[in-house]
C-alpha cells in the first residue's frame, strides 16, 4: 500500500509514524508534511487545502489510501476531489464535515436528531448576543461558528467578561474564523472527555479515548489553545462509558447522518462533557485530534494502514481495532507567545536527545532545512512517553520534556506542568 498523509502537524508526524510502522505500507508521503513526516517518507510541497494538485500527484503517485489530518483540508472538500480520482480517502467529504466546520450545522443536527448537549442561543449581531446573555445566569460559553485553530471557544462565568468578549469579537478583533454567527452556549460543569470512533459511512465502532488540555497555562489557566497536552486512556470513569456515549450519542448521530443522506467515512471525534446527568456533547471534531493522535497512536496494535484503507474502503471489521493496555502522556513544548502569536524559530537540532526509552517526539509545523528545523507554528514539539500506567507514563513524559527543554534552552519554549495530573 502507498499511503498520503495530508497536513504538517504533530498529528500528521504521528500518522505518518504509525502508518510507515503497518506491514502493509510500502511507502508513506506527506503533504505539506514537516520535519518529522520527512523521517517517514516523501514530504510534497502542496498545501493540504490545495484538492487540485493533490488529486493529480496522487495518481501520478499511485496512492492508495490518503488520510486527510487538518480540519482545513476536509472544509476545503480536498476529500471529495481525490475520491473524484478515484483514491481511496480516510477523511468525511466537505458536506459531511459541517459538523465540525460549523458550530451551528452541529448544534442543529443534534437538537433534531435528540444528541444530548448544551443549550444555546444562535446570534448574528452584538445585540442579539447581548440580549441572549441574559438567558444565562451561571456563565456562557461563547463559540465562533466556523473554524478558528481551537480559538474560537471563549468560556466565562463573569457577564462583564462575556461582554467585553462579545464586544471584541463583533469589534476590531473581529470574530475568530470569520463571519457574523456565534454560538451563546450554557456553560457546563463536569469532566471534559474525547471520545473516537471510525465510520465507514455505515457503522460506527469505538476507537479509544483521552482527556486534552486547552488552556495554555497550568491549572487550566489562560487563554485556549489547540491543545497543550493529553493522556489516554482517561481514569476514573464509569466502566458502562463507551457503551452509554453509543447509545446516547454516536447512534443518534449514525442515524441522523443516514436520515439526512450523508455518508460520513472517516473518524469521529465527540468532545464530551461528563456531567451529573451523563454525557453532554460540546462539539464534534471530524478528524483525529491534535494531541490526541499523539496519545492514541501508540497504543493501536496491529497494522493500522490495513484498518484505515477498510474504513475508506466502508468495510471495517468491527474486531479489527485493538489497544495495548499500556497508557500514553503527551506534553506540547510551544513558543512563548503562543497562542496570541507564533514566533518563527530557526536552527532547532534535527536529532533530538529526549533522555529515556518508551518516550518518542512529534514535530508541530516545520521544515527540515539540512540538519537543522525551521519552525513556523506555536505548538513545536510533543513529548509522548508510554508506560504501564499513566503515573508512570506521566514521569517518562516529563523526563523527555526536561531533556528537550535543557537542549533547546535558548529558544523560549513553554509547556504545561501539570498535564495528567488529574
């Protein structure tokens, strides 16, 4: 099988990574890619929204299987054009995809098919988000409708917060992602929880879970980010979980995207709220997430290649999915400004010294130049350890970030210390 990963993140460094390791793959490319995918594989020079030029490399390449990594590239609908060239895609088409690119497509699918989540006022103007303030006494969370990079969600108890937000936001600093809608959403109380599944446009089948860490600063601290750490698997719930989120949430949602024609191929990602009365959806991710991935992937035993081209393919074995009993810790080391700016950095090491076994590292957004790495984007590297626990895991993980933080200590790097810690 030759496979194409599209995007340049760290997700994609750990695809790339899992894939290029599956007995079925003879050869791995990215697209862009960055420095690590280039450990893998070919990295081509193409945008990941950029359907065009990816539908023609692909069969002048002869890929198999393309795995679409950025929720840009499946707004772009880069899906639907290399099906049109007949490649095999582990990714939703564009149509399908709404209910991650758009907050409200998400939020109306699930109040008509009765998927359990939060209550919410659509406003298009400052003074309808204002006058739906008032709706909500105990806090909001305000959400951006398109996509936004995981900055689009601003969560406040305060109204006077919420207003200065909302000012801003239909202001100077305008709404994150563009457009006039948003979402006032009632905030919610309880545990925060990532739940996946695969899809292949007829069934759903359970594909692992972790708990992400948005806030920038410890203690859940400062502004969201797209994520600065996760652990899988999540301790201390239920053991009837997985079976209650299918049967209250993944079901509904199968049958609802059924009920309306679409066909969704690809995985699913449920942002959850675990709440006093059970499982509450935030939002709906329609693509591994990012640091998720990087937690999830090393604990998929057998040839994962194989199992993402019987999704695309719409027949996925519902045995086919096995994780190692082993628990992942992942940490993002990013630039000191992130995430209110990203600040290139240049001459990073290529070969990076992370201090300890079962520990391995994802590159963010960069470009292998000669020995060195450039870097473009805020989240630099993820530090992944493995270990029988996630204490344990957890205390290879920060062995690793130690390390790379005493390499790299001349480029103002940051991280969470307290990621995994409850």
């Amino acid at each position: 099988m030759r496979a194409l990963i599209i995007g340049g993140g760290a997700r994609e460094d750990a695809l790339s990574w899992r894939i290029a390791a599956s007995p079925s793959c003879e050869a791995v490319s990215s697209a862009p890619g960055n420095a690590g995918t280039a450990e893998h594989g070919e990295n081509w020079p193409i945008a990941a929204t950029d359907g065009v030029q990816l539908a023609r490399r692909c069969t002048a390449e002869r890929i198999d299987l393309a795995v679409l990594g950025p929720e840009t590239a499946i707004a772009a609908g880069v899906g639907d054009r290399l099906r049109e060239a007949g490649v095999a895609v582990f990714g939703p088409n564009r149509s399908a995809g709404r209910l991650e690119s758009s907050k409200i497509f998400a939020k109306r699918f699930m109040q008509r098919h009765g998927v359990p989540t939060a209550r919410a006022t659509i406003a298009h103007s400052l003074d309808g988000a204002l006058r739906a303030l008032e709706d909500h006494a105990d806090g909001v969370a305000i959400k951006a409708d398109g996509l936004a990079a995981g900055k689009g969600v601003v969560v406040v108890r305060d109204r006077e917060l919420a207003t200065a937000t909302l000012t801003q936001w239909y202001g100077p600093a305008h709404i994150p992602g563009g457009g006039s809608d948003i979402l006032i959403e009632e905030r919610l109380e309880g545990r925060e929880i990532s739940l996946f599944a695969l899809s292949d446009g007829e069934r759903l089948i359970p594909f692992g879970a972790a708990c992400d860490y948005k806030r920038a600063g410890d203690g859940d601290s400062g502004p969201n980010t797209g994520g600065m750490g996760a652990y899988s698997p999540p301790r201390g719930l239920p053991e009837n979980f997985e079976s209650l989120v299918f049967e209250r949430v993944l079901d509904p949602v199968q049958r609802g995207l059924s009920a309306e024609g679409e066909r969704y191929v690809g995985v699913l990602y449920c942002g959850l709220m675990w709440t006093r009365n059970g499982p509450l959806v935030i939002e709906f991710n329609a693509r591994f997430g990012d640091p998720e991935a990087q937690v999830l992937l090393p604990r998929i035993e057998g040839d994962f290649a194989q199992l993402l081209l019987s999704v695309a393919q719409g027949r996925v074995d519902p045995e086919a999915v096995t994780f190692s009993s082993e628990a992942c810790v992942g940490v993002v080391l990013a630039t000191s400004g992130y995430p209110s700016s990203a600040t290139p950095l240049h001459g990073l090491p290529r070969r990076l010294d992370i201090g300890g076994e079962r520990c391995r590292v994802f590159w963010g957004s960069s470009s292998p130049n000669g020995e060195a790495v450039d870097v473009s984007g805020g989240r630099v590297l993820t530090v992944v350890g493995s270990d029988v626990d996630v204490e344990r895991a957890r205390l290879r993980t920060y062995e690793g970030v130690h390390a790379l933080a005493a390499q790299l200590s001349g480029y103002d790097l940051t991280y969470r210390t307290d990621i995994a810690v409850t």
